[in-house]
C-alpha cells in the first residue's frame, strides 16, 4: 500500500455511505472538507444501472468508480511537487487518470484459411494493448466464436490492473481469435495460430519486450507451443530472448513447473487468505477457515478444476459443478481430481459424470458458502443477482459480475473476491515464466550441488564436533530438512513466490478496503491499489512527449 492513502484519506473522506459500494455513488455526489469532486465521464454514468453493458464500458466504470473514491489522495500525493502550481498538480492528476483509463493501441486482423475441405473461411482476430506503462505487455490469448474487439479491450484492460495489484510488472494486453475451436480440426487450429503469430510479428505485436502471449479460454500449452515455434523460426530468429516471446509453454518448450495450475491454486490462495480473515468473515456472515464449509464451481476448465483441486485438498466440499451443457452435484461432495480425468476423457463433457447426479439449470443459485465463477465473463448479471445464495464469490474468470449486479452482491453483504485480485496467479507464476527464459537457466539449477554439498558438510561437521565431545549420536537430516538440502528447487520456488505475491496483493487489497472504508467492497479496493501504483509510475516517468 502506498504512502500516499492514509494521510490523503484523512483531510478529505468522501462521505461513508456513498463510497461503500462507489457504484451507486451518484455522479455529484458531496464530499466532507472538499468542493473537489471527479465525475464519471458522461458515456459511462448508466453503466452501472445498465443490465448486460459492453465489457470494455463495464471495466472503464469500475475503474472511475475507483477514480471516485482515490482522486483526492492522488491530488495530495503531487503536493510533494512544490515547484508546481496547483492547477499544474490538479491537471497534471487529471492527465495521468485520462491515460490510465484510455485503451493504447489496438490490431484487427482478417486472414484466410482453407479448410480440410477445401472451402475457405477468413478468421478474425484481434489483439490490444491497452497500457504501456510498463513493458512488456502481457494477457493471454482466448479462442471463442463471442471474441470481439469491445472483449478484447476490456480483457486487455483487466490485464493492466490485474498485474499493478498483484506487482507484476508488465503492462496490460490480450488477444482473441474469433473462432469456436471445436469446429476445426488439430491442424487446422495449428495453421490459424502460426498465422496470428505471424500477423503480430510482422506488426511488432508480440516479443519479449514488447508484448508476451500467454493462455487463457480455450488455449493450453499446446497453442503457447505453436507460437514460440512459429516467432523464433521467423521474426524472431535473430533474438536470443525469442523464447519468452510467450507463457504458459510446456516444460519441454521452455516453460515453467505449476504455470498449468497457477490460476486455480492462485484462486484458492486468495479464498485462504479472507476465509481466515475475521473482519471479512464477520461482514459477510461466514464461520472463519474451511471446516465444513461447501463450494459450486461454474466453468470447470483450467481455472475451475485446479480450484476445485486445491479446495477438496483443504476439506472444502465441491458440492456442485456447472458445466457446458452438463449441470451436476453431489451433496456429499465431488473429488475434482477425478471428474477432471473424466472430462479428459469424455471430450471435456461433465455430461454422464457418474460419481454425481444431474442438476438444474439453477444450480450456480443453490446454497453454498464459496460460489467460484470460472467460465466466462458476464454471468451474474441484474437479473440473477439477487439469486446467489453464496457467501463469497470467487471471480476466477475475467468480468463475471456486471456493474449493476456488483451492487447487488455489495448490498447483500456478499464478499466478492474480485478477477483482478483473484484470478492473477496465472500471470503471476507466467512472469517467473519469463524471468527463467531471460535468465537462459531453470531456477535453483547452478545451485543444487553447491547447497547438497555444503548441507552435507554441515551435517557431518556436527557429527564430528559430537565424537570429539564424546557424544554418540548419529546426525541425520530430519524428513523435512532432507528435503530442503538441496536448495529450492523449480517447483519450490514457484510455489512460494505465488504465496508470497498472492497473500501480499490480498493483503493490500483488505488494507484499502479498510482506509477507505469500502466495508465488504473488494472490488473498489483491489482497483484503488491498482490505480495509486500505476499512477506513481505515471507521474515519476512522465506521461507525454
Ligand atoms: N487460463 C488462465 O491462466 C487464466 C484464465 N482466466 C479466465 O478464466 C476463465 C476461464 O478460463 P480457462 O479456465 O483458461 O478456460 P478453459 O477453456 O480451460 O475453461 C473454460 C471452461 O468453462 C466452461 N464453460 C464455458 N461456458 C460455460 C457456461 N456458460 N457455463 C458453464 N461452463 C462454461 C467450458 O466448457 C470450459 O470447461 C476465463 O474468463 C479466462 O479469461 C483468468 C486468468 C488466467
Ligand atoms: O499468464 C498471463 O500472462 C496472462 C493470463 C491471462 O490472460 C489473464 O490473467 O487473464
């Protein structure tokens, strides 16, 4: 957490009961000790009434509703620039909110693809820069017949928030091809990306600095292969970091033990964190820890299978899975692990799953404690809202809650562990990703015999220290220590570092939620730590030529 919020927060507090859910907070709302006040810019101010808005919209209200309630610390915070006058400050805060909330470059593509038949089809595809305040870009690449340019750019700006709050320091982008990847043959979803791959390289789109791919919907490993591939043999052949031109690769290509799992365990990370916290425990009227509380997960794909995974692992009973075509449920509870190996099999279909029963459509409703929604964006919307029994709702996927139904949950004292929060343990652990393909080496790998060795020594120093004292006591490692001798390994490290960096943005997040007095309200909060970093960057590097 910055400085900047405390001091800020106590010379102009907007009033309580607007900034609890700042979504509802009227376009002039009053302010204590202030006559400053910041609007939402016109274009946005139904959003947040409206019942299904365009997401790139959607994400711009959230992030002015956040303006909203920081703009008077970040006006303070540029008091430390005395040489200036004040309009000077207030214009120069004003700027570096306009950039920050404006999307930075955005490609269209249309090429050909023959078909195995013989037929062609031009494919859409886009990919968005949305902020460049730090290189390089990051966000992932989905396939989806729904892909849009207004879906990409709000994925792309998710993306620039989503890596400031968690201290990860890329900019924001992504990528969509406008495809239903179950139409097309394996060979035929190969050419279509080396194609994209191609297109972005010839535009300067994709590279280690400057913008780095990653999955996300519908992609995996295999797809991340095919465009490390296709980059270094063309574009990229004369870079030696071509390598981490992209995330998410297999081992094998370069890739990173636990990138696969990362989005989910890191959701599960963030659940950990509040389910142990009291202050949010009592606000949302939830018994602290995991006994014997129970979860439904909508969307049981990379995201919601490795949730589920690491939930059942700490007792948590996955009592409903809603799946694509296929709801089901099991009141004593479904093994993750086995329902995924399952859909392996049965062409990624829960469909006829037998260790559970078939369920309704309004499954994602019934009671629970977690709901974890991890299938797409804009699926608690106006209408359905008021439906969701759960307690907590765990955004894995991106843009899940529209602005009017975020009200909603607010208002029903539902703590709503936000996507930008929620969901960065995939970028997280594809940052380390990039940092082992810069270093050119897998981490802990120069260091493991020097650390078996020198534990060893220690150990046997010991032993003799204990034979020259006539002690007769044989020294050896504990299980735990034993494991440990030989420094971290890869998967330690990973595996840490997402701890580390997922309990740090939770943490930071709760502290803004609590500065500002944003009650249940992660959401504002987790955009508020966001902004105040991104806007330090700003105004230290400057903002315009
Ligand atoms: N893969 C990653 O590392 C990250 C993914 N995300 C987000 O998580 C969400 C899911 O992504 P992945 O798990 O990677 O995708 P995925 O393609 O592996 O899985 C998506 C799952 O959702 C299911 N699904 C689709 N529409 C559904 C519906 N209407 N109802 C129920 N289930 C439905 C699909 O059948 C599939 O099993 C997306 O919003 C994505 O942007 C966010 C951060 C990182
Ligand atoms: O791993 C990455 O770089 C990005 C993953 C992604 O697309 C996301 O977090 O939405």
């Amino acid at each position: 957490m910055l400085r900047l919020c405390k001091s800020a927060v106590k010379t102009v507090a907007p009033v309580r009961s607007q900034i609890r859910s700042p979504v509802r907070v009227p376009a002039r709302a009053p302010m204590l000790m202030s006559v400053r006040h910041y609007d939402i810019p016109k274009h946005l101010t139904k959003i947040g009434e409206e019942a299904n808005p365009d997401f790139f919209r959607m994400v711009e209200f959230f992030y002015h509703s956040a303006v909203q309630v920081v703009e008077p610390s970040l006006v303070e915070y540029l008091n430390k620039h005395t040489h200036m006058s004040e309009k000077k400050r207030l214009q120069r805060v004003a700027g570096i909110l306009k950039v920050m909330g404006s999307c930075n470059s955005c490609i269209q593509m249309e090429f050909p693809l023959q078909r195995k038949s013989g037929d062609y089809d031009i494919i859409q595809a886009y990919r968005v820069q949305h902020s460049v305040h730090r290189l390089p870009c990051k966000g992932g690449i989905r396939f989806s017949d729904e892909v849009n340019l207004d879906e990409v750019k709000a994925l792309a700006s998710l993306m620039t928030f989503k890596c400031a709050c968690s201290n990860i320091p890329f900019g924001g982008s992504k990528g969509g091809v406008s495809i239903d990847p179950r139409k097309y043959t394996v060979a035929e979803l190969q050419r279509i990306t080396r194609r994209y791959t191609l297109e972005l390289a010839k535009k300067n789109y994709i590279g280690a600095g400057i913008d780095v791919p990653a999955p996300d919907f519908n992609t995996s490993g295999r797809e991340m292969s095919w465009v490390v591939d296709t980059y270094i043999k063309t574009l990229g052949y004369q870079d030696l970091n071509a390598a981490a031109c992209v995330t998410g690769k297999p081992i094998n290509g370069g890739g990173i033990h636990g990138r696969v799992e990362a989005t989910g365990r890191g959701v599960f990370m963030t659940i950990e964190y509040f389910i142990h916290d009291e202050h949010f425990m009592n606000l949302c009227g939830l018994s602290p820890g995991f006994k014997g509380k129970t979860a439904i997960i909508q969307g049981f794909g990379n995201v919601g299978s490795y949730t589920g995974v690491y939930l059942h692992k700490h007792g948590v009973k996955i009592i409903g899975v809603c799946e694509y075509g296929a709801n089901i449920a099991n009141p004593d509870g479904i093994n993750p692990t086995d329902l995924m190996k399952y859909m392996e099999k049965n062409k990624k279909s829960a469909k006829g799953y037998p260790a559970a029963q078939p369920a309704g459509e309004d499954l994602m409703y019934q009671k629970c404690d977690i709901l974890v929604v991890a299938a797409k964006e804009k699926v608690i919307l106006a209408d359905n809202a008021d439906k969701v029994q759960a307690k907590m709702v765990a955004e894995g996927a991106n843009g899940p809650t529209v602005p009017s139904a975020h009200s909603i949950l607010v208002k029903k004292n539902i703590l709503v562990i936000p996507d930008l929060l929620c969901n960065a343990g995939g970028v997280t652990v594809s940052y380390f990703e990039f940092l082992k393909n810069l270093n050119h080496v897998s981490f802990g790998k120069l260091s493991i015999k020097f650390w078996r060795d020198s534990n060893t020594a220690l150990l046997d120093s010991v032993q003799k220290s204990l034979k020259n004292a006539n002690v007769d006591a044989k020294v050896s490692p504990t299980k735990e220590f034993a494991s440990m001798m030989s420094g971290a390994s890869e998967k330690h490290i990973v595996g840490t570092g997402l701890e580390f960096s997922m309990t740090n943005a939770c943490a930071n997040v709760a502290a803004a939620a609590k500065t500002h007095n944003l009650g249940i309200d992660l959401r504002t909060a987790a955009y508020i730590t966001s902004i105040e970093k991104i806007f330090v960057t700003y105004d230290e590097h400057g903002l315009a030529f």
